[in-house]
C-alpha cells in the first residue's frame, strides 16, 4: 500500500463496508469500534503502537460448573490452533471467553477480504464454544 500509516478512522468504515453494514451502522462502528454480527458481539481496534488490527468477539461467560472443561478446553485449542493470527482466552475482567485476531494494518486494502474472513472466523469460534459449552454471551466483555 501506498500509505503505510493506516488510522483507525480510515480503517473501520473500510471494514464495517467489506462486511455489508449500512452507512448510517458505519458510522456508529467507526467511532465506537463495536459492532454485533450473527448474535457475537466484536470489537475493531488498532493499537497504534503496533499497528495491529486487534479484533475481539465475546464468546460469552462459561458456568461456575464448566468452567474447568471451558478452561481445559481453551489451553488444548491454543496448541492445535493452526492459525496464527487467531487466539481464545478469559476477559480478566469479566470472565468471559474472548477470541481474539490480529492483523497488520498497513496490509488492509479497501478490496481485500482479510479482515472479513478473520472477522467471520472469531464469529464462528464464538458461536461454536457457545454451542458446546452453553455460555452467556457478555457484552462487557468486547464492548
């Protein structure tokens, strides 16, 4: 790209558009940095130090019961996870299950597709560990 310092301002509106949100949601995500798509909700931030896209999807709050399946679960799938730029943790402040990508942003294009494939890859894991160990969706968590 020919601009490699890309902002958050320029950055969400040209994701929150890959992912088929109205202008008027547009605007809303791009300052907020907050959207809710298939139930999940995620959060889109850069880290300006970094330049990472970060993005976060609330998988939800696992049972007082579960939580050491929830939790044995987590640290098996960080050693299988065969893609690099994603990860799945605990929120420390709320408990909550949170899965997590990156992307640099400098190599986000207004054409590719990117950050609409990790976006709808966190929404997957997250409806998938809902599924399995029944959490509570916790939008403190992201949001």
């Amino acid at each position: 790209p020919e601009d490699m310092d890309m902002d958050q301002a320029r950055l969400l509106p040209m994701i929150c558009t890959q992912l088929g949100a109205t202008p008027a949601d547009t605007q809303e995500i791009a300052a907020s940095g907050c959207l809710t798509l298939e139930n999940v909700d995620l959060v889109l931030r850069l880290n300006d130090i970094t330049q990472q896209l970060e993005i976060y999807a609330d998988a939800g709050v696992p049972d007082a019961c579960d939580e050491t399946a929830v939790y044995r679960h987590l640290l098996e799938s960080s050693l299988a996870n065969g893609l690099p730029a994603t990860s799945v943790g605990i929120h420390p402040d709320s408990g909550a299950v949170v899965c997590k990508g990156t992307v640099f942003a400098p190599l986000v294009l207004p054409d590719d597709q990117l950050c609409t494939s990790i976006v709808l890859l966190l929404v997957s894991q997250a409806r998938q560990l809902r599924e399995r160990f029944g959490l509570t969706p916790a939008r403190e968590a992201v949001c």
